[in-house]
C-alpha cells in the first residue's frame, strides 16, 4: 500500500464479469451528506481508466448518472453501483445516499459489500449518524478504513482530522485508526493556504506527488525524516499490536528493524479481520490530471487489504419451509443463492434488479426461482415463483455493459425479473431456497394521499404498489377506519422522492391531504334508548320498536350484546336484527362519525307487529336506540396511545423528555443501553407524533432512533376533543 514503485495502471478500466471470488472486492462508501462520496467514486473510476479527464463516459454522461431526480435534488438519493478495475482486480464502488432519509439504501449497500469506506470531510468533521453506522459495522465484523476528503477547504486540517476520527472510531483502542500517509503541500497561496500536492508514505518513507497530474514518487529530503519520524512510529506501534507474530513486538521494542514487506503484510491482515482501521487522505485531481490526489493509494488499500467475498460468511439460508441449510461459502459452483439488493425501474427494458451471488453462478436466459417473504407488513406479500431472467448487465453512468455471467462473490444487473422485489432471494427452480433478510428501518413518517383525478386514480394503485416493491423502507397503508392511503416514509425527502417518483416515473399525480389518525368514540356513563320505527304508506308497513340499556366496558371490550327481552316482546327471529342495526350505527358512530368502542347494549323490551315487522324495520329500531341513548349521555373521544422507544446520546436524554412531556407524553423510564446510549420509553398520544420523525431529527442532530407500537385507546383530554371536533367540522 503505497510502496510500489509506480503507479498501477488501470486495466482498460471497464469491469467485466469475474471469472474466480478472489478477483472480487464489494466496497461501499458511507458518509453524511455532502462528505464527498460520489466526487471520490468519480476519482476512482479516473484514476482506474474507466473514465476520460473530464470524468466522462462514452454517451457524455458521468459514471455517478443513475436517477434524474438526483440531478434535480443535487444530492444521491439511491444506492448505485460503480465497477471498476485496478490490477487485476474487479473492485464493485456502492455509493450510498448519506442523508438519513435514505439510510434503507445505506443498508443495502452494506448488505452487498464485504468492506466499507468511511468518508469524512475535513471542513465538517464526524457526525453522529455516520458514527451510529461506524458502530454497526463494527458489530458484524466489517473491515473498514476512513478516506479524509476536502483537503483543498481553506480550513482543512489532516492531522486534526485523524485525531477526531481516532476519537470518534477508535472506541477504547484509537491506536487502531492511524494514518498511512500524510498530505504534502505546495507553496502557500496569498491567504496562507497551502494546497495538498500529494502524500508522504509514512511506511516507505517515499513521497507521491500529484502536481504534474500523474504520480510521481520520490524519496523525501534528510531534513523531511525527522518530522515523520513521530507519525511513523506510532503506525508502525500499532500495526505490531495487530499482528499474530507475537515476537514483533519484542524485536520492536529491543531495536530491531522491523522490515517493510514485513509490516505491510501485517497491515493487509489487520485491515482484512476489521481489526486496524487506516486513516487515507483524498484530494481533487488538477485541472486534466488523470489521477486524483490519493486514489493510487486508495485502489491499492481496497485491492491488498480489504477482504476477497471468499472471507466473508454468507447470512442465514433456509428451504421455503424453513429448514436450515447450509452452503460452502462463496462457492461459484455451489447452488444458486443471490439476493436482489436494489431495485428501479428503467422506461426502456422495465424493472432491472441489482444483485449480490452469494453461492453459484448466475447466467443469463436462465429460469430461476424467486421468493420473497417477511414483508406482508409493509405491503409486500410473500411469493414464490419461477421467471426466466434477461440480461446481465454492470451499470456504468446510464450504460449497461452486458455480462456473461455472474459468479459467487460479484455483483450484476439483471433484466425482466417482474416480480422479484428488493431482499428477494434468487435460487435455482428446482432448489429453491431463502435468505435471512437485512434489517430495514421501519418508516415512521405518514404521508396521507389522494389521486389527483379519475385519471390518476385508476393508476396509483399500480403506481404505489411498484414503489414499494422498489423500497422496502416504504410501507403502503390502507387505512380500513380513516379510508386513507398512507404511504409511511424515513422523512420529508423520502416523502418528496416518493411523490416525484409517482409523478415522473408512473404519471401519477398525487395530492398530499392531513393524516388522519383512527379515533374512536366511548359511552362515559350508562344511558337507555328507545327505537322506534313506525311507518304506513300503503301496502306492508314498517313497525318495529325495540329499549336498550347502555354501560361502559373496559378499553378493548368491543361491543357486547346482550339480550334480556322477557316474555316475546321482540321475536326470536329479530333479535339478531336489532343487534346488527345497533353494531352497524356504532362502526359509523355516533357523535363525531368516529366508530363506537367499548359498551355493552342491553336489549330490554320492544314491540313488533305480525304483519309490518321485518329484519330491516328491526335494524333501523336498533340503530335509532343507540342514536337516542348517545343524545342523552356524554360520550368520550378516544385517541390511540402508542409505546415509543427513543434510543439517543445521553446528551440530549433532558430534551427528549421535556419534548415528549410537551406532546402529553408519559415517560414510563429510562435505560442506559450502552455507553453513551440511552434508551427512553413513554406513552404518547398518536395525534402528537405525526411528525416525530422529522422532529426527533432534528432535536438530536440526527443521532437518535424511535419506534412506536400501538398500546390502546384512551380518553382524549375535553379541550382537546373540542379543537379536533371543530377541526373535523371545518373540514366537512
């Protein structure tokens, strides 16, 4: 890593298919938004030769082009796939969104890769989320390094930059997350800035200048050494506590020289087992460079130290039916298990699925089994069926280089898979098998809809049920008591990428309308009604009249129907009538059109008539008793109640406390979790958290997660029921 004596040339830059797991490095760039990741993977690809000096492909476009709507927002909004190759080596680069609201994509592309970059301004620092992400990876073991971009910020500092990163990353270990290099930097400008130029090699002592537009190595001057010398040794320190040759350390420390080759294998190993963390630094190429300041760098770390697919253990994978089965891992001969990753939909050749092999190898014209399970409660049903696919293909900017194959360990495009769904397993159809799914977030952010027009009513249901299939953190809701369509998202831009899909992709047009939440109505106290229903018009009337008596039941009682008619006041045959009359009026409710909860409907006496007595007159009868007993009681609006858990930094425990006692929230406790890490639990109104999500956000700087689980319905508070009766009023 950086003590090669030249610069590898890209091999023609253009991946094709791999042709053994070992050839094959998955890296996915993770960073907030605006660190830098998808100016770095353009760097990479120049730098590998799969791109001209203006960062261009063959149609003009660049090699980050994927979605239209990233170039409308200006930010990444999906995951995308940029391969490339450096020595031999297919390198698949996964781009990942670094705004929250799509840390779904995020976790796909942690899913596909065996390794991350860690991306990381120098002008903004280490933000909360991007540690939160640090802390999962490091849970599953994934090898990760850290890439310092923004160099050229006026206020750029590396040294400082690998400290907070040390600090932030390092956990009780910072030794673990060290520099290879240090930045080199030309004359200071009129300012005082001085620009990055190139790269010191801390191991080999050699530097790396980028001013000419292509690396040029040198050996540094007597008087550079003594100013290494510190940097030098502390790497050299930890790459020796990481090493499984427990003499080093002793030869070290009694004055041996430690020779290089020694030291890099050491490195590359420690890299690959996750267990030392290099810190890299990456700055824009000069004007017609070929290469950017770091990339040489950065393709060799990726290459020699982080891990092949072979070294990675596949997740869990059962039969349909649920029995464990096990495969050799990354086995290109083994039996088919991929699993689609990424799903878009293309205007010219439909849904096209990106998708990792884990075991076998995929070929084109083929007929594989598809299976989908465990999503039913975010509108995907589960299904398993047999399509042949079309194409592989590896995207390259809006350009789909056609593939042979797609072996274990690789990545590919596949064409014409109609139903398969992101975290859909693809198996052989006479073997099929399924994968453990990842772990999505949940969307907590409703987003009530309705169709614009006749036009557009008669496709949104096709055009919502594609996007969800697209992206599992959606969630589709038919909502059976408020007959809303919620369409529950990670946040406002997920919101608004949702909407603009729906427009651009599917022609939908979409008007966002208030979410409703499911509000019920309750008897305060006990009352009596009477129905009566007496019609004559000629012909068969209408005669049915019938007493019933009303009390409370507990929160979750339902209706209780009871009959206690004495003496055949009412027919055998119209009891029931009553009854259906009586749970028909409760579900359209009675004071606010809210249904009715929680009562038990006492049927005491009545009247019939043996001619003009009917199951109808009935009905009616029982549903004016309820109307008139409503009209002599008071009668409760009740609320949902929800259970929410608040995982947050102790620093803001107080305002997340404060915040849900401001939303009538009940805090039932905290509990530390982990250092640094509280978890808060309270009950809260559902009508208060509508925008939680957001809220809790922004009040957190964006380090805490919440879920919800509905508890119960209980009695809104009276100053409250009157603002949302009037609410509901001005609507109507």
């Amino acid at each position: 890593m950086g003590d090669k004596a030249n610069a590898h040339p890209g091999a023609a830059g253009r991946a094709t298919a791999a042709d053994h797991p070992a050839s094959v490095r998955n890296v996915v760039l993770v960073g907030h938004c605006g660190s830098g990741k998808t100016t770095l993977v353009e760097a990479l690809a120049l730098t590998a030769g799969a791109v001209n000096r203006a960062g261009r492909v063959e149609d003009g476009g660049t090699v980050s082009d994927y979605d239209d709507i990233e170039h409308r927002q200006q930010r990444s909004v999906q995951l995308s796939l940029v391969p490339v190759e450096w020595d031999g080596i297919k390198i698949n680069l996964l781009d990942t969104p670094g705004y929250a609201d799509f840390v779904g994509e995020l976790r796909a592309g942690l899913r596909a890769a065996d390794a991350a970059l860690f991306v990381v301004s120098a002008s903004d620092g280490v933000d909360g989320s991007t540690r939160m992400v640090w802390e999962e990876c490091a849970a599953v073991g994934m090898p990760r390094a850290i890439v310092v971009t923004h160099l050229e910020s006026a206020r750029a500092d590396f040294v400082e930059m690998t400290r907070i990163c040390a600090e932030a990353f390092g956990g009780d270990d910072p030794d673990a997350v060290l520099p290879l290099y240090l930045p080199l930097h030309g004359p200071a400008a009129p300012d005082g800035h001085a620009p990055v130029t190139g790269l010191t090699g801390l191991l080999s002592q050699k530097l790396f200048d980028y001013s000419s537009g292509e690396r040029e190595e040198s050996e540094p001057g007597p008087d550079a050494l003594p100013g290494l010398e510190e940097a030098r040794n502390r790497l050299i320190e930890g790459i020796i506590s990481e090493s499984e040759d427990e003499t080093l350390m002793d030869r070290y420390l009694g004055g041996a020289e430690i020779d290089v080759k020694t030291l890099v294998e050491d490195l590359e190993r420690a890299v690959a087992r996750g267990t030392f963390f290099p810190v890299l630094a990456a700055a824009p190429a000069a004007e017609g460079a070929r290469q950017g300041i770091g990339t040489v760098e950065l393709l060799e770390l990726i290459t020699r130290g982080f891990p092949t697919p072979l070294e990675r253990a596949a997740p869990r994978v059962t039969t349909i039916d649920g029995r464990e089965r096990e495969l050799t891992p990354c086995d290109p001969g083994g039996p088919l298990v991929a699993e689609v990753v990424k799903t878009a939909s293309d205007p010219y050749v439909g849904r096209v699925s990106l998708v990792r092999v884990f075991s076998g190898t995929l070929r084109p014209d083929e007929t594989i089994h598809v299976s989908g399970h465990g999503l039913a409660d975010r509108g995907h049903e589960d299904h398993d069926v047999d399509e042949r696919i079309g194409a592989l293909s590896a995207p390259f900017g809006k350009q789909q280089r056609v593939l042979s194959q797609c072996i274990a360990g690789d990545l590919a495009c596949v064409a014409k898979l109609s139903r398969a769904e992101t975290g859909d397993t693809l198996s052989a159809k006479d073997d099929p098998l399924l994968m453990e799914p990842w772990q999505m977030p949940d969307p907590l952010l409703p987003l009530a809809i309705e169709a614009h027009s006749k036009a557009d009513e008669d496709k949104l249901s096709q055009g919502l049920g594609r996007l969800v299939a697209e992206d599992p953190t959606m969630r589709l809701e038919q909502n059976q008591d408020t007959h809303q369509v919620v369409l529950w998202c990670l946040g406002e831009a997920h919101a608004d990428v949702a909407l603009e899909r729906l427009r651009s992709r599917y022609g939908v047009q979409v008007d966002v309308v208030p979410y409703k939440v499911s509000l019920r109505e309750t008897f305060a106290g006990r009352s009596a009604g009477r129905g009566r229903h007496v019609k004559q018009s000629g012909g068969h009337g209408q005669f049915a009249i019938c007493e019933i008596e009303i009390e409370p039941l507990p929160g979750g009682s339902g209706i209780e129907f009871v009959d206690k008619v004495i003496g055949g006041a009412v027919p055998r045959q119209f009891i029931p009538s009553v009854e259906k009359g009586v749970r028909a009026q409760a579900a359209r409710g009675i004071a606010a059109g809210h249904p009715l909860v929680d009562i038990r409907v006492t049927l005491l006496d009545g009247k019939a008539h043996s001619v003009d007595s009917s199951d109808a007159a009935f009905q009616t009868a029982g549903a004016l008793a309820l109307r008139e007993a409503a009209s002599d009681a008071r009668i409760h609006l009740l609320e949902p109640v929800a259970e929410v858990t608040v995982l947050v930094g102790d620093d803001y425990v107080g305002a997340v406390m404060s915040d849900l006692s401001g939303r009538r929230g009940r805090v039932l406790g905290t509990e530390q979790v982990s250092t640094g890490r509280t978890l808060v639990r309270a009950e809260v109104p559902e009508i208060e958290i509508g925008r939680y999500a957001v809220d809790l956000r922004s009040l957190s700087h964006g380090t805490a997660r919440f879920n919800r689980t509905y508890a119960r319905h209980e009695p809104m508070p009276p100053q409250v029921a009157e603002r949302v009766r009037e609410q509901a009023q001005e609507v109507s």
